[in-house]
C-alpha cells in the first residue's frame, strides 16, 4: 500500500472500530502519547470551545464505561474522507478527512448526527501507523442532547 | 395489578398540591396561556454580562418565542430590546453576537443605535405626510436588570422589579458571583431543542432524586456523607436552593478530586445549587458553574441553553482543567447532560399521545434532599400564575391572576 493508503486504512478503521464498538482494537490504534480533543467555533460566544480532551488512558476508561450509562440507544456511523495528507520529518504525517456522522435511531430513522474534519497527527511505529492525536473540529454545534460517544 | 382506563384516568386520591395532571405539559390552550401568564409575566435569565463585555456588544436571545437583542449601548448600560424593524418587523440583528454601533435593518435599511433609537429612514420625508418620524419608531424596549452578572429580561412593562422578584433567593451564589476581585466569564455555550415541555427540564434540576439516572452522580453524591440530609430552602416566589455538599469527583474511574483551584466563595469539592422560577437553574461544582435556561416552542419543544463559567483572567492551565471538570458532566459530550434530556424525552413520548394522566409530588421528608416540596412549591406559583390549579388546570381558581383576567 502507498502511504496514503495506510493512512487512509487507519482512518478509516478507527471510524469502523468506534461505530462496532470494538474498543480495544480502536485503543490499540493509538500511539501511547495520543491526545483527542473535539473543538468548535461558538458564534454565540465568539471563541473556540474544547467540548472534550482525552489522553489515551481516559479515552480507554471512557469507553469501557459508556455501557454504565443511559446512553443513545441507535447507532452512530462515522464516515471520513480522507482529504490531505502531508509528510513530515521522523515518519510521521499530517492528515485532514472530511467526517459525516449519521445516527440511526432505534425506529430505524437515520439523520446527520454532526459534521467536521479529523486533524490527525500520525507516526510510523514497529508495528504499524498510529494515531498521535486527533482534533475533530467540529463544525455541528447542536448534537441533540449529547453523546457519550466520542467521535 | 394493573389499573383499568378508568382507575387510569382518575386522579390519584392524595391532596392536590401531591400531583399534577399531565395535562399542563400537554395542552395547546394551556401552552399559549402559560407563555402570557408565565413565561412573559416573570424575570428571564438572557445571557451573563461576561457575553457582552465591551461597548456596543450585543448577544441575540430567545425568550417565549420572542427574538431579543441584549446590548452594551455606548453609554455602557445594559439594554434588551425585541429583534424586530419597526417598520415591517424583520429581524434588525441577525448576527448570534458581534459588536456595533448600530443595525441596519437588510429589508429597507431603517437603522437604529444601541439605545433603540430609529436614526435613519431612507428618503423618510415620504413619511410627512402621515407624520411618522424617526422619533417615534425606536425599537421596542424590554426591561432589562443585572444581578451578580446575570443579565435579566422581562417582558412585563408593569412587572415587579428583579430585586423584589428574586429577594433573598441568590444568597448562596454571591460569595461565587459576587467577587469583584474575581468576576466570572462564560466559556461555553450550547443549545439545543429537546423534545419535551419546558417544565419538565427545570423539573430535572429539582427532583435531585432523578440521580439515581446518572452513573456519574450515583458515585459522586449519592454515595456521599450528608447526601440525604441536605435541606430545601424555598424563597418567595418559588426560587430555591439546596445546602450545599461535598462530593467525591474521584470515586468516579479516571476523575480526580475537585480540592484545587475551586471557584470563588467554593470549598473544594462543594457543590451549590439555586433554582430561578420559573426556567433557570444554576449549578457549581467547586470548580466550575453552569447556568442552564429554557424558552419554549411548542408544548413539546424546547430551546435549552447551557452555560459554563470560569473566573475572567484565569491562565490557560487553570482554564483548561475547568473546561475538563465542566466537559466531564455537563458538555454535550459529557456523561450527565444526554442523560436528564433522554429521560424528559422519554416522559414526553409517553405524555404526548395521552399514555400519561398524572404525575406523582408526593414524597415527603422534612424538606430534606428527596422531598418533593419545591416541586409543589413551582407548581403552586406556577397555578397561581395561571390562575388554575396544576392537579386540575382545567378548572379557574377564584381571584385568579391568569392570562384571561389580565
């Protein structure tokens, strides 16, 4: 596979393990350093808004506690498309996806849930690419009454 | 067992102030009057005046329907006037926030100032004729009070001013708000329409026994010293507060104590609540506030707004860990928040189609963390409001103050 591909491979599995809920194969796509943050622009307040930042050990114990919570009860399909990738020194990259989150409600209605880009920061380890962090610049500012889910 | 549809329907035999008929969360002729006799009548929370901190910032906001303009006018008072051109009613400010000396209306370019003055009508000597002028077509004026920075509306030309209506009620937020050394900022802000009456939003915020709904809150208070012998302390008017607790951030996996850097007045780990009839609800957890507030669309749509606040001038390190404490329960991905707008969605879903007849306000226990009595207190104001009683809103109180005896 080019690069790209890998890249586009890692992206897109992290949107597959996170929408099966395979939790730990989405951990094990993260690079120990890795930090995750979803942001947006509030027009109301003229700032930018940190909705949620996490380390790799909090994204892991957030996880494994959704099921403790009333949480939505449908489905979320993340769906990204890589844009731009652009290399940088000591193996790693820079990657820009455009992302469409749908939810499918239990009635089996589905609607955009949110929209945004993924800012991925990627290197190049033994055992693979990883995830170093991910931003998701969030461009929906009304998600309904929340997620527990990240995205 | 099982009831019949008749036991169903019949009121629950406990005293009327212990129930309440669904009804009021339903009706479209009780929706329309309660936004006269409630919702227009009393004092809304707008916006903090952290939203509009500088000369000729403005903040648009909803309030019963209504497009409102809040504004820090060039002489650096507080105004709200209603979002509407004076002369064919389109939205003078479409702009959610920004800053400027004046509007100009896009339909025919009326401007108006930040006093709601009408300062400019093109080509008005067309107006001679039937003597309009600028001087009579300013913007409608709301009344508009601050108090511990939280900017206030009203409506009511003829309303009672803040202080008398609020009285004693924001004692406890004071030594938080009321720091002029350390004054208060918001630092987020969401919304969204949630599908359910406007009531049963604030309801949330004061049944504290909805917790056992939240895995976070289960762990961080219920499980607490004093949890349940904290005591319900309800102003005139229906505005209330709870005495404060501590709580156990970190009996919550990967959460940590909130014994640092605690907001102004706060001890670590404290947390405050205070209840604003009929539609606010302000909440502190030691290090962080959140002031929630809800406008209604329809009987079952509501615009719900959720603030967070952190002190003014703060580092970044120190905003960054009261964004975390905020976003753990409260941001829209946060693990509280979904939690209480899916439960009153679910009583809605039920209430909507008639599955629901009456709800229960009947536990009583000395005013303690559990009692239901501000939820009889609310609904006892709300019914003297309305001029009917909340068990049977059908029928009219004598000497009522409701809409239709206005």
């Amino acid at each position: 596979m080019s690069e790209r591909e890998k890249i586009w491979d890692l992206v897109s599995q992290s949107c597959m393990h996170l929408d099966s809920e395979q939790y730990d194969s989405y951990l094990e796509l993260l690079d120990d350093s890795y930090e995750y943050i979803i942001s947006c622009f509030s027009p109301d307040l003229r700032k930018e808004m940190v909705l949620l930042q996490l380390n790799k050990n909090e994204m892991g114990t957030l996880l494994k506690n959704i099921h403790n919570h009333i949480h939505l009860p449908g489905k979320l399909f993340r769906q990204a498309s890589l844009y731009s990738v652009e290399r940088k020194p000591d193996d790693r990259y820079s990657a820009m996806s455009y992302v469409t989150v749908t939810y499918t409600n239990l009635d089996g209605v589905s609607a955009i849930f949110c929209v945004g880009r993924y800012h991925d920061d990627i290197a190049g380890r033994e055992n693979g690419l990883r995830l170093m962090s991910r931003r998701f610049a969030m461009e929906t500012r009304d998600i309904g009454t929340g997620c527990h889910y990240p995205i | 067992m099982g009831r019949t549809a008749e036991a169903w329907q019949s009121p629950p035999e406990i005293p009327g102030e212990d129930y309440i008929s669904n009804a009021i969360y339903t009706d479209p002729d009780l929706f329309k009057e309660e936004l006269e006799a409630v919702k227009k009548r009393t004092w809304k929370f707008a916006c903090h005046e952290s939203e509009i901190p500088n000369v000729n910032d403005f903040r648009r906001v909803n309030h019963a329907g209504v497009p409102l303009i809040v504004v820090r006018s060039d002489d650096g008072n507080i105004r709200s006037f209603i979002n509407a051109c004076s002369h064919r009613a389109a939205l003078v400010v479409r702009e959610l926030s920004g800053n400027a000396r004046n509007w100009t209306c896009l339909f025919h370019h009326w401007c108006f100032d930040t006093r709601g003055n009408c300062i400019h009508i093109p080509r008005d000597e067309a107006y001679d004729k039937v003597g309009l002028c600028k001087e009579k077509l300013g913007l409608r004026v709301v009344r508009t009070q601050t108090r511990l920075g939280m900017v206030f509306v009203n409506l009511d030309d003829g309303a009672p001013p803040l202080d008398d209506y609020l009285g004693d009620a924001l004692e406890n937020l004071v030594p938080v708000m009321g720091d002029p050394e350390r004054s208060l900022e918001v630092f987020h802000y969401s919304k969204t329409i949630v599908r359910a009456n406007w009531k049963q939003w604030h309801e949330t915020n004061m049944d504290p026994y909805h917790e056992y709904l939240h895995y976070v809150n289960r762990r961080v208070a219920m499980k607490g010293d004093g949890y349940h012998d904290r005591v319900w302390k309800i102003y005139s008017g229906a505005h209330a507060t709870l005495s404060p607790m501590r709580q156990r951030y970190e009996a919550v996996k990967g959460w940590t104590s909130r014994n640092t850097m605690p907001m102004p007045g706060m001890m670590p780990d404290e947390f405050r609540t205070v209840k604003i009839f009929p539609d606010t609800n302000v909440l502190v957890r030691a290090t962080v506030m959140r002031i929630d507030t809800s406008s209604p669309i329809s009987p079952n749509e509501t615009l719900v707004e959720w603030r967070g606040l952190g002190v003014k001038g703060e580092s970044a390190e120190d905003r960054a860990m009261r964004t975390q404490h905020h976003n753990q329960f409260w941001g829209p991905f946060g693990r509280n928040l979904y939690e209480d707008a899916y439960a009153i969605e679910c009583v809605d879903e039920a209430n909507r189609g008639g599955g629901g007849a009456y709800s229960i306000l009947a536990r009583h226990e000395d005013m303690r963390t559990q009692d239901d009595g501000l939820l009889r207190a609310y609904y006892q104001e709300w019914g003297r409001l309305m001029g009917r009683p909340a068990h049977d809103p059908k029928r009219r109180l004598s000497n009522s103050l409701g809409a239709s005896g206005l």
